[in-house]
C-alpha cells in the first residue's frame, strides 16, 4: 500500500477525512460521524481499474474473477488523461473538471480501525493520496473561493498492474455485463454509483458512468427481456428514494429490498453486510432475521416491512417518509 504524504489526513481540529468517488458513495466506511457530497479536481474517473478477487478474505467489491476480471472506477490525473486516446471526451462545460463524490469525517478514536479496513477493502492495486475537497454546500464565488477539506482518497494508478487504460466504450459494457465476482454483478455495481452520483447534486452525474450504465441497461432490456428489467428499475427506485433523506439510516431499506430479490443463497452476502456495519445491534439483529426468513422461504406480505418499519423508526425517532412505507407493499414469493 503507497501513501504520498507522511502524515495522516488531519487539519488543525484534527479530524480525519476520507473521499469516496466509487462504491464508497453508497457503500460507506463504518464508524463515520458526518457526510458530505461535494468534488474534487484535476482527476477524471474512469472505469479503467480491474477488479478480481484478492488473497485476503476481507477485501470487498470483487466484481470479476482471476480469469476474468470485472472493472471498477479508478481516478487518472487530468494531465496523464490529457495524453491519452479516450473515445468518453470530457463536455467543455466541465472546466476544470470536476469528479463527484463523498467526503465521510472519522472520529480521531476510530482511525486507525478505519484506516486498516480501506487499506484491505482497496487493497488491490489502489494507493493512497491526499487530495482538496470541496463540500457541495460551502459558500464561495470568484471573490470568495469555497473552503476546502484536506482528505485522503485510494487510487487506482496508471503504473498499477491492474489499470486498463482506454477501451471503446460498447466493448467496456459489454465486458462489464458479463462480469460477476464474489461481491456480485459488475453491472450492479455500475448502476449503484450511476444512482448514487445523480442523488448528490444537480450537477453531479458523470457522462462516462451515464453512458456505460446506459448501454448496459439496453443490453439488460434485450436480453433479459422488458419485465425483468422492470423488477430491476423499481427495486432502483426504492433505493434511490431510501437515500434522499441523506441519511445512513435509509441504507437499512435497501439491504432489505435487496434481500427480497436475492436468492437465499445470497443471504451469506447480506450477512457479511450487517457484520460489517456499525448501526446498533437492534438493527443488526432484526434485519439478520429477515435473512433468516427469507432463508427458510416462509416471508409472509407485511411481515418484513412491519420488523424494518420497527427499526428505522427506533433508529429515527420520527415519523417514516412516505417513500419508505412504499416498501411495505414489497411480497415475494420463492
């Protein structure tokens, strides 16, 4: 694991800042105390790093296999991508170009927990850097440039062995739908951040993921046929209206809606999930019996919601967003 800077990402109050620009966004560091959506500069993102699994059993997001890697984003400094032959220009309005994501803040106690996860979660092929932040919501203009973040980000680089390099982009979907790891479809994985990216702001998508996820769903409509990517575009709606009250919370309702349409053998993945989160384990524990129900095939309408109604609404203590009861329509039968 490289690291560009001797010290750690701390500024004068000592806090420790992580950006997230991949399946961070979604996917968050445990422990994190705030989150902001915002940019930074002087990178493009790009789906150019491979990704397979890695020796060490902890390490996430393995969307390919050895023989057949998936492909992940990596950042590529601007200058570098300047040289190179990409057939996804970026638009002229993005100057300088900015690439979005999510800044999470660790408390000072949890860091070096935190720290020696990203190391093994990023482990394959990523280093790490230090980069300006800029949060979405700071004030600035000409006069008054906005304030930055200091924050520590994992990168993909082009002298590591699992960097690709430019590839015509129906030839990367392609790939990219094709591929599956222990982690899950590599498809998934591009449609997660396509969602994720569009939630953060107005200006935040980016053309290279919107077109790659757009290419991927017409193969998904041609090949799956219109109603399973229909079952696949309202389980995406519920996410995406889950994560508009900028909360971890939400992200509770998503495992769930993703656990009524995984197969039970899945429920090991979801499990894993849970193990791995810090959201109280009241909630641990009722969503690790929806695994359990969903594993003996006996969930019943109503009976799923009503226990994650019951969890989200002890972890919120207010009333549940109409967008979240939608869920309470959720029934699968296996």
């Amino acid at each position: 694991m490289g690291d560009n800077s001797p010290n750690d990402s701390h500024d004068a109050e000592n806090e420790f800042w992580i950006f997230g620009y991949g399946s961070l966004i979604w996917k968050p560091p445990p422990h994190f105390d705030r989150r902001i959506p915002g940019y930074v500069t002087g990178y493009v993102r790009r789906f150019w790093q491979q990704s397979n699994p890695h020796p060490h059993p902890s390490s996430e997001d393995h969307r390919g296999t050895p023989t057949a890697p998936g492909r992940v984003v990596t950042l590529i400094p601007h200058a570098h991508w300047l040289t190179l032959q990409d057939p996804h220009p970026i638009p002229s309005s993005s100057s300088p170009p900015k690439v979005w994501g999510t800044a999470y803040r660790i408390p000072a106690a949890r860091v070096p927990e935190v720290r020696a996860y990203l190391d093994i979660r990023e482990i394959n092929g990523y280093t790490i850097h230090y980069t300006p932040f800029y949060p979405s919501d700071a004030p600035g203009d000409a006069a008054t440039p906005r304030p930055t973040i200091r924050t520590l980000v994992y990168i993909g680089t082009p002298d590591n062995a699992q960097f690709t390099g430019p590839q015509e982009p129906q030839e990367l979907a392609e790939h990219i739908w094709r591929s599956k790891g222990p982690s899950g479809l590599n498809r998934d994985y591009l449609w997660s951040l396509d969602i994720a990216l569009d939630e953060l702001s107005p200006e935040s998508g980016d053309e290279h993921v919107k077109d790659l996820a757009d290419r991927v769903r017409k193969m998904a409509e041609s090949q799956l046929g219109i109603e399973a990517e229909a079952t696949r575009m309202r389980k995406r709606r519920l996410k995406s209206n889950l994560r508009k009250s900028h909360s971890f919370i939400p992200f509770l309702g998503i495992i769930a809606i993703d656990h009524l349409e995984r197969p039970a053998k899945d429920a090991a993945f979801i499990e894993r999930d849970l193990d791995q989160s810090d959201l109280g384990s009241k909630i641990q524990a009722d969503l690790k019996n929806i695994c359990e129900m969903s594993k003996e095939n006996v969930i019943e309408q109503g009976k799923i919601p009503s226990k994650l109604h019951a969890s989200i609404q002890l972890a919120r203590s207010e009333p549940l967003p109409e967008t979240t009861k939608q869920i309470s329509g959720c029934h699968q039968k296996r």
